[in-house]
C-alpha cells in the first residue's frame, strides 16, 4: 500500500513541476527571447525485498528539469545575418547624410547662376546691374560651399558621437554577459532559473551582432566565450571578465578600434554590425569632405587669379573676390563694390570684357560642375546599391529569425496539448492516492 502512494505522490510532484513549466511557456508565449521549455520526465524504480521469491519493487515518475529548445547553429545564423545587415544600414544612412549634404544646399544650381552672371558682365563691362548680380551670385555660391561643407562637417561630428555611442553599448553589453556567464556558473542544470540566464545570455549576444560581427563558443555550464570582429578577433568576454572596446577617429577619415582586457591591447577588425558600416562610411564621409575643399578652393583661386590679370572700371588691378573662411569649404565674399570686378585687361578700356572671358576657360578647365555632379552621381549610384543590398539582407535576416523562432518558440497549440496530458495525468494521480486511502482505510475496518 505504501508503494502505491509512494508511486502515487512522485506522478502529483512530477506533473506538477510539468504544469508549472508548461504555464511558463504559455505566459511567454510573446516574450521576446523567451525559449520554450520542454519538460524532462524520467521513469524511476527501485528494487525491495524478496518475499515468498517473488521481487517486490517501487517505481513511479520523476521530474527532471526543463531542457531548452534552443537550437545553436540557428540562433548563430540569426546572428551573423543580423550584422550583416547591420553594417549595410549603417552605411545606408551614413550615404544619405552625404547626399543630402551634396544635394541639399543648391551648389550645384550656384555655381551655374555665378558662372551664368559673368557672362551678362561681359556682355556690357560698363553696366552696374550686371555687376552688382554677379557679386551677389558669388555670395550665393560662397554661402552654398560654406553651408555644404558645414554639412559634411556636421556629419563628422555626429559620426563620432554614434561611434562612442555604440561602443558605450557594446562595453555595456560586454559587462553584462561576463554578469549572466557568472550566474550560469552557479546555477543548477535544467533548471528554469538557468535556461531563463541562458535566455538572457542569447538576447545580450543577439544585441552585440548588430554591433559587431562575433564569434560565440558556449561550455558545458551555458557561458558564452565571444571574440569580436571574428573567429580571429581578440576576446571581448571570457568567463565573468569582459574586455574594453576604445574607438579612435583621425583626420583622414580612418576609425579603428582597440580591445583592453586583462592589460592587454589587442586591435579590433568589425566586419559586420553598425561599427563596420560606421567604418566604411567615416571614410566616405571624409573623402567627400576632401574633394569639396579642393574645389572650394580650386574655385577660390581660380577666380581670384582671374581678378588678378585684369583691372576694375577705375582702371585699378584687379582684387580678390573671395576668402577661405574656417570649416570644410568655408568661403566669404570680400568685395563690396561692383565696379572692381575686374572685366578689362590691364591697360584695357573700360568696354573691354578680354579679362572676364577668361571665366569661360576656368569654367572649363577647372570642371566644377561636372565635378560635383559627379560626386552626387556617385555617391547617389553607391546609395542605391547598398540600399538594394539593405533589402536583401533584410529578408534573409527574417527568414533566419523565422527559422530560429518555429524551432525555439512557443506553439499555443501544442501547450494546449501538453497542459490537457499532463492536468490529467496529474489528476489520475491523485486520484491513486485517494483510492489508495481508501483501501488502507477498508482494510483497517476489515481488520
């Protein structure tokens, strides 16, 4: 009778921990990161004594735990699409910075209208409308270089920022991985405690993929080893110690990372998550940043030098129409009077246009317009390309999401079914135990 109960209370306490564990995943069933649990049930028995040469023996049920099903091989493909994606829409925004830079501001549409107005000065050197038009054009064109280049400085600036931003986040994410690794160490196998760590952990590494690409090891406890930038890459966290990432940013554009840990400098590679499209495009950003100066200031000079060769309506040489300002392409119109733009050459009458024609030749040589369509054409072709790519790379990652989720996420239907088996396998055995009292009591009554 007592093996009766014993075999009895083991199905209540089993089935019990299995209704626990299966109202769990049903109250997480939109839990992001949550993993679905399976319950562990295990047959036990143990042998009695002989009586009579017949074996008696106690079995019954035993709850083992919850084993969690996460699958490795999809969750590390959810990762690396995730940074792969990650670092093209990085560079997808960084590239619409610079278009909108290069679009934004009318240089372009400036340039012709200065260029345009030198024309109607030569078409009567001794007009003061024309004059005053083509000083104005060439403060419209001055401003648009100025506001151009203070866009793509801007866009520097705030590179950097998202730059300490992320790896602020990263370092952050790397302390707490080393925190959760710790707490596995310590927790008990098959517990929900150590799968609910475990789920933790996956989030944490989930959110550092979109960072930078990593390379993810696990030990037998559930603590993650991750190394950044690849399989090569130095280590970030290794056990309850997590490593330090410092970004540096110089003039010419490069970004380049460093990993600190335990004394140690070692160089950090991404080459995925928003740091490597950070990388690519603080490059972009910088050669953009180039190229304008050198034709604000090719413009500047060319312009200048023109003025130069010549002599204004007074006859006097020719002065200098623009100044470099400070900032990327900063330019400031210093002539205030019309009539010293120098039309004549020197020694020229004042209808004599000889001098400014040369604009026409420094319009031609010097190829800004065509330059900075180009530099718009350009950037806006690589745009479209990584855009195409972001597409792409976007439902890749969702088909690798979609395929993690249908093997490691929770099926309302299939919790329906197990909460039905096990309610009833745990009201059958109560209802053993009550029949087992029962009988002990009529055998007592017998006796």
């Amino acid at each position: 009778m007592s093996d009766l109960l014993t075999i009895a209370a083991s199905g209540v306490n089993a089935y019990q921990s299995a209704l626990t564990t299966v109202s769990e995943n049903i109250s997480n069933a939109g839990t992001a990161g949550y993993v679905r649990r399976a319950v562990n049930l295990t047959e036990v028995s143990s042998s009695g004594g002989s009586i009579n040469g017949l074996t008696s023996s106690v079995s019954g049920v035993r709850y083992d735990g919850v084993d969690r099903q996460a699958n490795e091989f999809r969750s590390e493909e959810v990762r690396t699409t995730s940074s792969d994606l990650s670092r093209s829409s990085s560079g997808v925004t960084w590239l619409q910075r610079i278009d909108s830079a290069l679009n934004d501001n009318g240089l372009s549409d400036q340039l012709t209208g200065f260029f345009n107005s030198v024309q109607a000065v030569a078409a009567d050197p001794t007009a003061t409308a024309p004059r005053a038009s083509m000083l104005e054009a060439a403060k419209s064109v001055a401003s648009a270089f100025t506001i151009t280049g203070k866009a793509l400085d801007t866009a520097t600036s705030d590179m950097k920022a998202s730059v300490t931003q992320s790896v602020n986040q990263l370092n952050q994410l790397s302390t707490t991985l080393a925190t959760v690794n710790d707490a596995l160490g310590r927790s008990k196998a098959g517990s929900s405690g150590q799968a609910a760590l475990m789920d933790q952990r996956d989030q944490v590494l989930d959110q550092m993929s979109q960072l930078v690409n990593i390379n993810v090891s696990t030990d037998s406890t559930g603590r993650a080893t991750v190394r950044a930038g690849g399989a090569s890459g130095p280590l970030l966290v290794e056990g309850n110690i997590a490593g330090t990432v410092v970004a540096a940013h110089n003039n010419t554009g490069v970004l380049s990372f460093s990993v600190h840990r335990n004394g140690q400098t070692s160089t950090m590679t991404p080459g995925g998550g928003s740091l490597a499209g950070m990388v690519d495009s603080a490059q972009k950003i910088a050669d953009a940043s180039t190229a304008l100066q050198s034709m604000a200031t090719d413009f500047m000079n060319g312009v200048n030098s023109v003025q130069a060769g010549g002599q204004d309506l007074s006859g006097n040489a020719g002065q200098p129409i623009f100044a470099a300002g400070s900032g990327t392409a900063a330019l400031s119109v210093v002539m205030d009077d019309p009539q010293a733009i120098a039309a004549a050459a020197t020694g020229g009458g004042t209808r004599d246009n000889s001098n400014i024609q040369a604009f026409n030749a420094l319009r031609s040589s010097g190829g800004f317009e065509q330059n900075l369509t180009n530099m718009i054409a350009d950037n806006g072709s690589t745009l479209s390309g990584r855009q195409q790519v972001v597409d792409a790379q976007t439902s890749i990652r969702d088909q690798a999401v979609s395929s993690r989720d249908s093997l490691s996420g929770v099926n309302l239907d299939e919790e329906a079914v197990d909460l039905m088996r096990f309610q009833q396998a745990y009201q059958a055995s109560s209802r053993v135990i009550q029949v087992a009292r029962e009988t002990f009591q009529s055998l007592i009554n017998i006796g």
